[in-house]
C-alpha cells in the first residue's frame, strides 16, 4: 500500500513534528473555543432569548395576518347577510303594501282619499296658521331641520320602512 521503505515511515523529520506540533495547537484551540462556548451560559441564554423573540415575532406577525382576513370575511360575510335582509324586508314590505291595498275596498279606498284630500287642506290650513303665529327665529330653525330631512331622505325612508314592517311583522305575530 505504501511504497517508501518502512523505516521512513518511523522516524519523523522535525519538519514533520513542527507541522503536527501545529497542527495539533490548531485543533486543540478550536477545541477550547468550542468548549468556552458552551460554558459560556450567559451568552447561550442570550442566543435561546433572542430565538425565542424572534419566534413569538414571527408568530404573532401571522396571528394578525390571518385575524386581519377573518375579519375581512366576516365583514364581507355581514355585509352580504344586511344586503339580503334589506331585500327580503323590502320585498315583504312592498308585500304587505300590495296585500292591504288589494283586500281594502272600493269605496273605503274613496273614503280614505277624500279624508286624505280633507287632512291635507286641514293641514294646510293649520301650518298656515303656525306660520303666520310663530315667531321667525323658531321658523329659521324649522326651515333648517326639513332642508336636513330634505337632504336625508334616503335615510329617514329606510328607517320609515323598517319601523313599518316591524309594526305589521308584530301585528301579525299578535294575531
């Protein structure tokens, strides 16, 4: 296996042992510095402190992550459910409307049109009448607060129709 002659191999020049005097110091600091280090508690307590932080970071990053898209599903959810409810209550309101107007008879239809022609003059009438007493700072006022409802309509509508249904809903459960 080895072809030098053998008494070569035995005797090492001093060449040779400088080189694995070296060799060997070598090792054996890299022994030492890997055994200081594993001694050295304090810095492995902050290497384990650091990793643990790093870690909780990571893990609370991707907890806010995924409440930041449950929440965007359930707002998406919630909002799909009002819009369906909204329909459905509109639709029974509108329901309910048609129900009552094709089960009231012609003549109480009459009826109900002219008493709607005689309040509205009555009405008239009086609003005239608490024009022409009230005094012009309560009218300004007054005058703002139907601008406001003028403006909100929408608003006031919707909320009109759901205390409706909600009256008819409750009436009927009553029965």
């Amino acid at each position: 296996m080895n072809d030098e002659p053998h008494d070569k191999i035995g005797t090492p020049t001093p060449e040779e042992l400088r080189e694995q005097v070296e060799q060997t110091r070598d090792e054996l600091g890299k022994t030492v510095e890997a055994l200081a280090a594993k001694a050295d508690i304090k810095a492995r307590a902050k290497e384990k402190a650091a990793s643990v932080k790093e870690q909780a970071t990571e893990k609370t990053t991707a907890m806010k992550e995924q409440a930041t898209e449950k929440a965007a599903t359930v707002k998406e959810q919630a909002a799909g459910k009002a819009a369906s409810a909204s329909g459905q209550i509109r639709e029974k309101t509108e329901q309910a409307a048609q129900l009552v107007q094709d089960k009231t008879p012609d003549a109480v239809l009459e009826k109900t049109t002219q008493a709607a022609a005689q309040v509205r003059a009555g009405a008239a009438r009086a609003g005239q009448y608490v024009a022409d007493k009230t005094p012009d700072p309560l009218l300004e006022k007054a005058g703002q607060a139907a601008t406001t409802a003028r403006a909100n309509r929408t608003p006031l509508l919707a909320g009109s129709a759901l205390l409706i249904a909600f009256l008819l809903i409750r009436h009927a459960r009553n029965r």
